[in-house]
C-alpha cells in the first residue's frame, strides 16, 4: 500500500469519524438506548461495539508488528 493510499484512507476515515461524532453530538442520554422498534442493537451498543472491534483490531496489529512471521489471526479477533 503506497504512502499516499493510507494518506487518503486515514482523511476518509477522520471524514467519517467527524460525522458520526457531529451525529452522536445531537442524540440525547435515552436516544442512545434506544433500540430499533423492531429489534436489534442501541446506539450504545453499537458505539461499544464499535470501540472494542477497534481496540482488538490495534492488538493484533500490534501482535503483527512484533511477530512478522504471524500468519493467523481468530476471526473474532479482526471485528
């Protein structure tokens, strides 16, 4: 991947994170848990799980960096 396609993906990605943010900034305490009336995750729940896919996501980079040779990762591990 050249320089300039991870300059590119990183501004796409803070785009993206702004919005959301500016997005999260205008619900309220009971928005956030509020589910679907159909069913299905919160806002929250959703944040949360947005939060610790991230968090594994940076291990395993991590884990990557100090062991080149890795070559497996547990699919739960990658979100």
């Amino acid at each position: 991947m050249s320089t300039d396609t991870t300059v590119d993906a990183a501004a796409q990605a803070d785009v993206g994170m702004a919005r959301l943010q500016e997005a999260l900034g205008r619900l309220s305490d009971g928005d956030l848990h509020r589910a679907h009336r159909g069913g299905g995750w919160t806002v929250a729940q959703v944040i949360s799980h947005m939060n610790v896919a991230t968090l594994m996501w940076r291990g395993d980079l991590e884990r990557l960096r100090h062991d080149p040779e890795l070559t497996f990762f547990f699919r739960e591990e990658i979100g």
